[in-house]
C-alpha cells in the first residue's frame, strides 16, 4: 500500500508538471515586408542560423568555434526541418537547405569561419553579383537568415504540499525564446522582410517527497523553442508563397 501511495504522488507531481510545461504560448509572427515574395516555379529556399546560445556555451566552454559538422550542424538541420515540415503539401516542391550545407557550397571561400558571419555581412555576401548569379543557377529562390535566443530568468524556488503527507519542492525559472528571421530574395537582390516572434513559457524541477521519503528529481520543461520554431516555419512558408506587396 505505502508503495502505491508513493507511486500515486509521484504521478500526481509528475502531472503537474507536465501541465505547467505545456503551458509554453507561441504568439503571433510579426511580419514587416520590404519587398513582394511568390514562389512561381520549383525552387529551394536555404536557411541560415546566425546566432544561438548554445554556439555561445559551446565557445565558451570549450574555447572552439561550433563545427559546421556537429553543433551548428545539428542546430541547422533543426530549424531547417521546421520550415520543410510547414511547406509540406505546398502547391510547388521546395526544397530547404540547411545553413551549414549552404555556407559550405556558396560561401566558404568568401568567409570560412561559420560564426564570425552576422546578419550584415551574410546579407552583404548575397547582394554580391557573382554570388547572385551562382544561387540564381541553383534555383535557391530565398535565404532566410536566422537569430535565436532562449533565456531563462525569475529563477524561483518552489513548495507544493499534497495529500497523504506528501509534499514536494524544486526550481521553477521562466524561459523566453526570441527569434528573428530576415528573408533575402535572390532574384530581386533585396531583404524582402523581417518576421519576428518572442515565446514564453516555464522551465525546471521538483522533487517529490512522501513524508520525508525524497523521490528522484522530475524535469520539465515549456518546449518554448521547440513551439516557437514550428510556428515561425509556418509563418515564413505563408511569406514566402504570398505575392502580397509592401504596405505603403
């Protein structure tokens, strides 16, 4: 009995804090555009991530850049897969191209390191006239070029009391993603706009305790990028396909 008991609590903060991660909101894209899109013919689309802290830690921890071929690898395979998954059942094939490939066909020789390109000088890089012309050839219509950043913060301390003498304390933290997306157009040679979109959520653990009996630690966690990266793959598949102009 005392064993199903301590089962029963377990499952019961175990629960919770399943509900409190899933609690994660992916408001809204901001979507300001510069210049009309409209995907007309088969094309590809690549997708650059210029920034994430997880290249920062990695720095830091280890003094070396990321390597194309592990972290910011991995990292642009992730967010290329959200805009391949929100172009799915298009009306025209596009093909996504993940950063890393994409730097290591078009732009090595003009900048070798990966994480020394930002946002300026990657868009300086695509406004060259050679350049234009090597992606016009390989159908690469657009290249969206990727900031993410995830924070925790309000980092507090947490205690639930439960029933049958069971109790439980632990971390809780909010967790904010930002992200920003600037979309090159290759055959106008123009930014053709900006999407932006902040996801909040929480972030942490508890450990469950049957009256002085400590239960293993439960993580949990808002999934705020995860949710973010969907929705901004299915914002940018509208942009891309909308032939809508600029506002003036």
């Amino acid at each position: 009995m005392r064993c199903r008991r301590l089962h029963s609590w377990a499952v019961l903060l175990a629960s919770a804090a399943l509900l409190i991660a899933g609690c994660a909101t992916a408001p809204p894209v901001s979507i300001t555009r510069t210049a009309p899109t409209g995907i007309q013919d088969d094309s590809k689309v690549a997708v650059m991530l210029l920034f994430h802290e997880r290249c920062a830690e990695h720095r830091e921890r280890t003094g070396d850049n990321c390597a194309p071929s592990t972290v910011t690898g991995r990292m642009n395979d992730e967010v290329a897969t959200c805009l391949r998954n929100a172009l799915q059942g298009a009306p025209r094939r596009v093909d996504v191209i993940p950063g890393h490939q994409f730097h290591t066909q078009f732009l090595t020789r003009y900048q070798a390191d990966y994480e020394t390109l930002s946002a300026h000088s990657t868009l300086a890089l695509l406004a060259r006239h050679d350049l234009r012309g090597e992606l016009l050839q390989a159908r690469i219509g657009f290249v969206v070029l990727l900031h993410i950043e995830t924070r925790e913060h309000d980092r507090r301390t947490s205690f639930d009391v439960g029933e049958k003498g069971g109790w439980g304390v632990g971390r809780r933290s909010k967790r904010t993603t930002h992200i920003v997306a600037t979309v090159w157009s290759t055959e106008q040679s123009v930014e053709a706009g900006v999407l932006t979109q902040r996801g909040e959520g929480l972030s942490g653990w508890v450990v469950p305790v049957l009256l002085v009996i400590p239960l293993p630690p439960i993580p949990y966690s808002s999934g705020t990028e995860s949710k973010a990266c969907r929705a901004m793959g299915n914002a940018l598949a509208e942009f891309l396909y909308s032939d809508a102009k600029p506002l003036r």
